[in-house]
C-alpha cells in the first residue's frame, strides 16, 4: 500500500538540510530502485523553485510499503529526522486517484 510521509522543518533547517543530504537522498534512491517510491521532494519556504537562503518548510514523500508500521519506520530512520531537520513526521495511508 502507499504511504504519504509529511514532513514539517524546524526553524533555520538549511544548515542541517544540506548536511544530510546526501544520505537523504541515498534513502530515496534505494526506494525509487525498488520501484516502490511515487514522488519525493521538498517544500520550499517560498514561491520558488529555488529558494536560495529561505530554505525549505518540509516535505513529501510518497511511496509503497507493506504496512503502516514498516512505513513510520523508515520515516523515523530518516536521515534528516536523525540530524534534526524535522519538527515533526506524520505517516498515512494514501490511496493514488489520478493520474
């Protein structure tokens, strides 16, 4: 089933963001190689693509796993949940509509 993972920044992220990074998006690779992740990405903190020093507020992560738990599991393992980039996580179930 799929799962939306909704991730909200504390203040001041940038920092912490660019740190962990890379193993971030290593996290999501693997998923994406295993034809299990949707879609993934930021939420900048402002109306642009490029935020520059704004940051970012958040992000989405949408992807298929077998349970809920398993889900709040890899979600909890998350780099950037581990460096502090994240006030707060919530894990869902998510049913694909369109397209």
């Amino acid at each position: 089933m799929l799962y939306a993972i909704i991730s909200e920044d504390v203040n001041d992220s940038l920092e912490r963001r660019l740190a962990a990074r890379p193993d971030h998006l290593a996290r999501l690779e693997a998923l994406r190689d295993e034809g299990r992740l949707v879609l993934a990405g930021p939420h900048p903190a402002i109306d642009a693509n490029d935020p520059g020093d704004a940051g970012f507020s958040g992000s989405l992560v949408v992807a298929e796993f077998d349970n809920l738990d398993a889900a709040r599991a890899w979600a909890d393992a998350d780099p950037y949940v581990i460096a502090g980039v994240y006030a707060k996580v919530t894990v869902k179930p998510f049913k694909k509509a369109l397209p």
